[in-house]
C-alpha cells in the first residue's frame, strides 16, 4: 500500500502540484500544538515568549555538549599519540589523557543520574557515557 502512495506522491511531485502551496519556502508554523492540553494553553504560550525552558532540557543539551567535547578532546589525544608514539613523551600524555577522560566520564555520568531523576518520564532518560565502548571505537577507528 505505501509503495502504491509513494509512486502517487512522487508523481505529484515531478508534475509541480506542490509547489504553490501556501507557505511554502517558510519553516511550519507548529502554534497551537495539536497535543497541548487546551487548559494550559495560554500558560504555555506565555512561558514560551517569555523565554522560559524546561531546566531538564537545558541540561540535557549542556550535557550533549559536555559529552562532545570530551570526544574530541580523547580522539585528539589519541591522533597526537599515535603520530608520535615513539617519542619518550607520548605514552605518559596518552595515559594522562585516558585518565582525564575516565575522571570526566564520571562527573558525566553522575550529571546523567541527576538528570534521569529530573525528567518528566523514562522516555527523556539519558544512557550513561561507557568509557570502554568510546574507547574502543576510537581504536576501531583508526
């Protein structure tokens, strides 16, 4: 069935029926939200202009953030390692490294533990960071 709608789609498409749809060019316009229970509406809205953000998705995007950096910080140390891995110094500032990145997958993950016990449901739950896995597919990687 959803291959028979495809092909009618895609032939609408190459035909041009889409393109003088209203709006078109401009992102969605997703106000009132469909899902929103209508009591709160209002209070919603005005939370929304004001600026205010739910604090567990601002942590969670500080968190992302934090976990990113942490990446790129040991994949760097680890591409200066293995150009120099002969040099006297390398092993010490690839251990240094490693255990910088242990002491920070810590702190990370009890960021996590707080914030899994911060948010609304299971579904907005966060993984822990797993040292090991990021590890070794940064070996695998190169």
């Amino acid at each position: 069935m959803s291959d028979w709608l495809d092909k009618i789609i895609e032939e609408a498409m190459r035909k041009g029926q889409f393109d003088d749809l209203p709006g078109k060019g401009k992102p969605l316009n997703l106000d009132p939200n469909p899902h929103e229970d209508p009591e709160k509406r209002l209070a919603h809205k005005v939370l929304h202009d004001a600026g205010y953000k739910l604090p567990w998705i601002d942590e969670r995007n500080e968190i992302e953030a934090a976990i990113k950096i942490m990446q790129t910080d040991l994949a760097r140390a680890y591409d200066d390692y293995r150009v120099a891995v002969a040099a006297p110094y390398a092993r010490s500032n690839w251990d240094a490294a490693t255990a910088n990145f242990r002491t920070r997958v810590v702190e990370i993950n009890k960021r996590i533990d707080v914030y899994n016990l911060n948010v609304p449901a299971e579904v907005f739950q966060r993984m822990r960071v797993d040292a090991e896995m990021i590890s070794e597919n940064l070996s695998k990687a190169s």
